[in-house]
C-alpha cells in the first residue's frame, strides 16, 4: 500500500544537490553498513567518524564478548561487498569480542577502496543544519542542502554540505548520569576522577586499578553483569578486592536468566551473575535512589535515599553502567519528532518501549518509522533507540538497508522490511535504563 510517507518527496529536487553525497556520522558497525548499501546503488557518498580509527566506541569495550554469534553480526550488504574481494565469513555460530568483531570484519569491511576511500577520521559533528537556514525557517527547506559543522582533532572547525544525513553516531560517548533523576548528580565535579564509563576492562588493562580495591557498579542491565562477572573473578585471585551492585529497582531483571532465550551467552550472564551474588563474591544494594557523590578521603561516597530512608555507600570507585543516551545537541537546528519518554523517533517508539518489548520482541522496521519532519535526514542503529536499552545489531542493519533504498527512490525495497531476531525471556524490565543488548 503507498502512503502519504511514500509520497513524500526525496531530497533529489535539485539539480545541486543531485551533486552531493550522502553523509553517514560514525564508522561503527551500521555507519559501515549504511556506507555498504549506500555503495551497492551506487550513491555517493561520505562517512565522519569522531575518532581515529574504525568502530572507536566498540574498541573501548572489544574485551567484552557479544550475545549473539556472527550469524547475527554481519550486515548482508557488507557480507556481499566483502566476500567479492576474497573475505570468508567466521564461523557463524560463534559470538565473538567486540574486538574480534572490528579486527576480523569491520576493518577489512572499511579497507573496501570503495569505503575506505570515503572515510575522514578524527572528523567530530558538533551540529547539523540546513544551508542558510535554522529550523524555523520553511520555505525551500526541503530543496537546501544540509550543512554539517566538523571539528577536526587539531580544534579546527570546517562545514560540509549533503543531500542527506544517516546519523549513526551511536550513544556509548553520552552514558546516562548516574543520579535517579536523570541528572548529574551533585558532588560529581569533585569525584569525576573515581567515576568510569561503562564495561571497563577489569581483567586486562584495567587491572591494577581495581585489584585490592572496593568497587560499586551502578546499573540493572547487561553492561553491569559483565562487569560483575569480572570482579568476581578479580575477587577471587585479587586479596582485598571488593564488589557491589547499586540498583534502584528492587530486582535486576534485565539480567535474569530465562531458558526461553535463544541467544545462550545472554543467559549465561544472568546465572553467572546470580551465582556471584549467593556465593558473597558481590554484595547487592538494591532499591538505592542516587541523588548525590562526595569525596571519602581516597575514595568516594555515594549519598541517596533507600526505600525512603537516608542510604549511604562507600567505595574506592564507581562504575557508570546505568546505560546510554543520545547526543541531541547537535541536532538542535534540525526538525525531529521524537517521543517523549525514550527520545526515539514517534512513530518508532511504540516499538522499541522497553516496558514492554525486548531485543526479540521488536517489529522489523525501517524508513517509514524513522523518518522526522526533516526530509532526507535519519537517524538510525543504536541512536535511534533513544534511551531504550534493547538494541540488535541486525535491527540497524535492516535500518539503513530500508533508508538507502529510500533515498534511492526504491520504494517498494524500502516498504519491505523484514527481520528475524532471536527471542529473549526478558520482555518486562519496569526501567528505562539498562544497557544495550547489543554488548
């Protein structure tokens, strides 16, 4: 059936800017996926990546391995472009690193000349635009180029024009403060120092940082088990370690194991969890409202409420695992439609609402339920979830394959979407903020 969406006009009304590129933001696994599809039409195009190198984010966290296997991880259009040029697939039944997803896919995957060549590292968008115009301004809108501001890694700031923008720029850069207001916590200027991102590496380069030491992981979801399971074992090789698990609801059921998921390594962390819990190995605060963070001599003080009672803990460092958010500054010139309460795209949200839907449980979707009120600009992967935690890969990689086929005026391949994800026992959480499905 074609829709008052269908109809909508491409940005391919002008004869300028027929003469500009698609602008892909972020290199990581569906930046190079929307770069692959983009390349199979044949669509110019351009991809600017914050960092010095492919999949900067996913390296930060490459010691961690990935729920779901190869099988799940790979990118048909990718996969095609590659195996043209002599790359095999890795055995599809296994879940590799996030390392081993850049080393052994994305990098061969951007050393494509027909993808590498497009690539400009240490290019970070600090704003994207219209030509001439800010986001009042509606007649000829549509026929205006966007104007993409980049700030280079030696402070200098230049302008770059498109047809149209993919942002895949993800939220790993932009964690969701640790207070349960959502805020900044209070204190968090003089403790900054203690505080760390998400999924360190605790078994590896981290190593000497936490052994001996007491740390609290603050979070409900996936990112934390991990970073649990690895205390754990810091615990036990490391004499005076100490671990514990701050969560604001009374349960963590994000990482509750079920025997009805299908992806096995997702499972398991619930019931590794679980064991480290009943074995002592990590002491459980739960119901913890975080409103504040003060130094305590070398280390620091976590201040809040606990069911309504003043509450209290103390350890040498903290953890940030509460999950993610988007970077909609940057936006802020441009028109969006977003839903109030994840901060997805409207008609996308009802999807993805983590009260309700798991990482199984979601629709196929595609350029219909990204589309904002700015023609010819998308947001897509983990971005385009908001602050909804239950992020597939294999769901942006449908994402940018049905958005492509729409700018090249393929209507009927990009209203067809289609997507097979593996089923989870999670499909109730009760909070907002856990942790991609995805790491």
């Amino acid at each position: 059936m074609v829709t008052l969406l269908d109809l909508t006009p491409r940005t391919v009304a002008s004869d300028r800017l027929s003469t500009l590129p698609v602008v892909v933001i972020g290199a990581g696994p569906i930046g190079l996926a929307a770069a692959a599809n983009l390349a199979e039409r044949g669509i110019d195009f351009m991809i600017l990546e914050a960092g010095e190198r492919v999949a900067a984010s996913v390296q930060r966290w490459g010691h961690t391995r990935l729920f779901s296997p190869w099988r799940h991880l790979v990118d048909p259009a990718s996969r095609r472009l590659l195996e043209a040029s002599g790359w095999a697939m890795p055995t599809e039944g296994r879940a590799p690193t996030g390392q081993e997803l850049v080393d052994d896919y994305l990098v061969p995957l951007a050393g494509l000349p027909e993808i590498g060549s497009r690539i400009r590292f240490a290019s970070r968008v600090i704003a994207v635009s219209r030509e001439g115009m800010d986001r009042t301004r509606t007649a000829g809108r549509a026929q205006a180029p966007f104007l993409l501001r980049i700030q280079r890694a030696d402070g200098q700031v230049e302008e770059q024009t498109a047809r149209a923008v993919i942002d895949a720029s993800g939220t790993y850069s932009t964690p969701n403060p640790l207070a349960s207001s959502g805020l900044i916590p209070l204190g968090f200027d003089r403790v900054a120092d203690r505080v760390l991102h998400a999924l360190p590496d605790v078994l590896g380069a981290d190593r000497e940082r936490f052994a001996g030491r007491h740390t609290v992981v603050v979070g409900a979801g996936h990112s934390a088990a991990n970073t649990l399971i690895a205390l754990g074992k810091l615990v036990r090789d490391e004499p005076g370690t100490q671990a514990t698990w701050v969560i604001r609801n009374p349960s963590a059921i994000r990482v509750s194991s079920s025997p009805d998921d299908e992806l096995p390594d997702r499972a398991k962390l619930g019931t590794r969890t679980d064991r480290l819990v009943a074995s002592g190995a990590v002491a459980v605060v739960d119901s913890f409202e975080i409103s504040g963070l003060e130094p305590s001599g070398d280390g620091i003080r976590i201040v809040g409420t606990r069911r309504g009672e003043p509450g209290m803990v103390e350890a040498d460092l903290v953890v940030n695992a509460t999950g993610f958010r988007p970077d909609l500054d940057m936006l802020r010139e441009i028109r969006l439609e977003l839903d109030d309460i994840v901060e997805a795209p409207k008609r996308l949200a009802p999807l993805i609402d983590p009260n309700v839907h798991s990482c199984g449980t979601v629709e196929p979707h595609g350029f219909r339920e990204l589309t904002h009120p700015e023609p010819g600009f998308f947001v897509v992967g983990m971005k385009s979830y908001g602050r909804a935690p239950t992020f597939l890969l294999a769901t942006g990689y449908e994402q940018v394959r049905s958005v492509t086929a729409w700018l090249d005026g393929d209507l009927p391949s990009a209203a067809q979407v289609v997507l097979s994800l593996p089923a989870t026992g999670v499909c109730s959480t009760g909070d907002a903020t856990g942790s991609s499905c995805c790491s």
